[in-house]
C-alpha cells in the first residue's frame, strides 16, 4: 500500500507540474513549487477526492509545507474514518 505522503507528494506534482523527486516534505507550496491561489483550493479539493474526506478548507489553505499537509490528511483520515 502506498504511503500518504506518497500519495500527497502524487497528488501536488500532479497538480503544479513538479516532478516528484523534487517535492521535499519541507518545501513550500508557494515559494518552492509555485503554487497560485487558485492552486492551493485545487490542492485541497485533490486531497479530498484521493483521501476521500471532508477537510476544513479554511484550515487546510493555512498549511504551507508539503509536510504539514501530510500531517493535516493523516489527521483528518483518523478523524474520519
């Protein structure tokens, strides 16, 4: 089974065309992948549909790094689930 970050880290190169080897679990949305606005309600939406949970939109667009974003899914799934 893969892993959530892997999953997260699929998800993010996917959407902001980052090749995934160059996703670190510190690096930064905006400032490292170039992430816009509009990109990071994407992201939320596309952490939503591959986790299949409901995330506090306003809460999760607060996560910078791709690590906090790990940290955020694995918390909602064991909310949720």
């Amino acid at each position: 089974m893969t892993s959530i970050e892997e999953r997260v880290k699929k998800v993010v190169s996917r959407l902001l065309g980052v090749n995934e080897s160059q996703i670190a679990d510190d690096s930064d949305f905006v400032r490292d992948l170039g992430a816009e606005s509009i990109q990071s309600i994407e992201l939320v939406a596309a952490f939503e549909e591959e986790f299949d949970i409901e995330m506090d939109e306003e809460a999760a667009l607060q996560v910078k790094t791709v690590g906090k974003a790990v940290e955020f899914v694995k918390k909602d799934i064991a909310e949720q689930h």
